[in-house]
C-alpha cells in the first residue's frame, strides 16, 4: 500500500524498459522483463519428475506435484469402471470420455450413465415426492421457481407452471 500511495499519489519513478517502453513498478520486475521478453531467459527452471511443466518457484511445484501427481485413494470411473491414480487424470477421463453421456448428482456427488438415471435416483434415494424436473437437462429442482430460473439463465427457455411428466403423483 505504501509503494502505491508513493508511485500512484505521490509520483514516485517508475522503471521504464529502455527497449520497449512498458513501466513498472520495482527493478526486480524489470529485470525480470527484460531476462524473459527481450532476452528470451525463461525463468521457468523447476521440472515436474512427472511431466516435465516447468515452474519458477518450489512452491509452485510442490502445489502442482499435489494437486496433479499425488492422490490418497485410487479413483474408480463408476460408468466404465477404468481405474486412475489421480483425481486429475480420473476428471480428464470423465470430461473426454464421458462429457455427453454423464450426468452428475449435485446433493451427493454420484455420477449416472444418463440423465434419467439421475432423475430416477433423484426420486427414489433423495425422496423427492415432488420434483421439478428442467425440460432442458432433467435436473432436478425442489420447486418451480427454482426450475423456472435455472431453465432461464442455463437454457435461455422459457418457463412453464407445470410438473415434468415423470415426477406427477396420482
């Protein structure tokens, strides 16, 4: 805060790049410019053992050994029963492989091969007698209002008061 109120308020020098005329506010990033973009120094010097990306700080790596890399529990595709080390290469499987065909549970997380089987689950496991199910994408709502809103800003439709077919009682 005090560097600003120095640069911005009080017209503190900024470091100009002689080169190409972009400012900046300390000589460190100046410099760091200047190594990267004109003299083409990448700072990028850590290896991920994994995958060869390359990062500028060790906790830059660490984050990315553990976010990417490194997993507590083996993930299992509940739609092909393929099984993956990481929840990174179990969320890229799912995307790429199954993007069309599943359809996720967002009160409980499970994944369903389609999304009448998530409808089905819906109103059997959540016991939901009455579910407002979106005409788009069958997902489920707990009233219509919420159904109307969603159809409206997910799916640009229109709305309509009444139940979905599959969830009327008799």
């Amino acid at each position: 805060m005090a560097r600003h109120l120095k640069i911005v308020h009080e017209g503190l020098e900024e470091c100009k790049c002689d080169s190409c005329g972009r400012k900046f506010t300390t000589k460190f990033a100046l410099h760091r410019h200047i190594r990267k973009v004109h003299e083409g120094i990448s700072e990028l010097v850590l290896p991920c053992a994994c995958c060869g990306k390359k990062f500028s700080a060790k906790h830059g790596l660490e984050r990315h050994m553990r976010l990417i890399h490194e997993s507590a529990e083996l993930c299992i595709c509940p739609l092909c029963n393929r099984s993956f080390s990481t929840k990174f290469a179990f969320n890229r499987h799912t995307k790429t492989v199954h993007s069309d065909s599943i359809s996720l549970c967002s009160p409980c997380n499970m994944l369903f091969p389609s999304k009448f089987a998530l409808l089905e689950h819906n109103l059997t496991v959540h016991n939901t007698s009455k579910v407002f199910a979106c005409h788009e994408c069958l997902k489920c709502f707990p009233d219509t209002e919420s159904r109307r809103s969603h159809e409206q800003n997910d799916h640009g439709v229109g709305t309509s008061n009444m139940y979905s077919p599959t969830t009327q009682s008799s």
